[in-house]
C-alpha cells in the first residue's frame, strides 16, 4: 500500500507542476496521502486494526483538501462548465465535513460496516449537498 500511495503522489505532483493553478491542492492531497501511508505502515508494525486506520487516513485526506478546494480557482479545475467560487466552496465545506464524519465513524463505529455504509451513504450526502447548494446559490443570484 505505501508503494501504491507514493506512485499515486508522484502522479499528484507531476500534475500540479503541470497546472501551478491546483498546486494548494494538490499540495494537501500529496499530504493526505502521505499520512495515508504512513498509517498503513504503522498498523502493519504495530497490528492495528488495518481497515479502521486506512479509514481514518482516508477521512484526514478528505479533510485536508476539502479547505484547499474551497479556496481553488474555479477555471483550475475543469475543463468543462466553469464551477462559481460558491460552488468550489460548498464543495470544500462537503469534503471537510465527509472527512470527518469518515474519521469519527472509524474511531467510534461498533461493527466495521457501520463506516462501510458511511463511505457509500457520506458521498451521496456530500453530492447532493453540493448540488442543492448550487441551485440555492443560482437561485440567490438569478433573482
């Protein structure tokens, strides 16, 4: 896993050196993803719970670019339909709050399905904040 993660941050900052628009981002993403790994290797060495420490490296990622997000540049993300300001941040506040719901749920959560069903049922709540959130903000500037 930590050899997977290292080719995925090298692949990340290959990127940002491409587009120096996304480097914040892809700045706390290489981060997360170094914690992520640094946490899989402390759960081998120490036999920590395997799944419950990649969840919360998983939760500490969300958390570190959901802010970076919120404060991009709408043009530095896509190449499609430009994304507001508004929208970037919503979709920061989404992460942010995604990571820590993934966090909480490795730490606290009874049974490991518990952060299954979070990871699946927290991104289609993160999704459909950030779309409800959008048409609120279109809505507000239309008028």
């Amino acid at each position: 896993m930590p050899g997977i993660l290292l080719f995925a941050s090298l692949l990340v900052l290959t990127a940002a050196h491409a587009q120096p628009s996304v480097g914040n981002l892809m700045h706390m993403t290489v981060l997360g993803l170094g914690l992520l790994a640094l946490g899989s290797t402390a759960a081998q060495a120490f036999d920590w719970d395997g799944f419950r420490t990649g969840m919360i490296g998983l939760g500490v990622l969300f958390m570190l670019a959901g802010p970076a997000l919120g404060r991009a540049e709408p043009s530095s993300l896509t190449t499609g339909p430009r994304l507001s300001r508004a929208t970037l941040g919503h979709l920061g506040i989404a992460w942010t709050a995604y990571g820590l719901a993934v966090i909480l749920m490795s730490l606290f959560a009874p049974q490991e399905e518990w952060i299954t069903a979070t990871i699946i049922f927290g991104l289609i709540g993160a999704g459909l904040f950030v779309l409800l959130a959008g048409k609120w903000e279109h809505r507000r500037t239309m008028r």
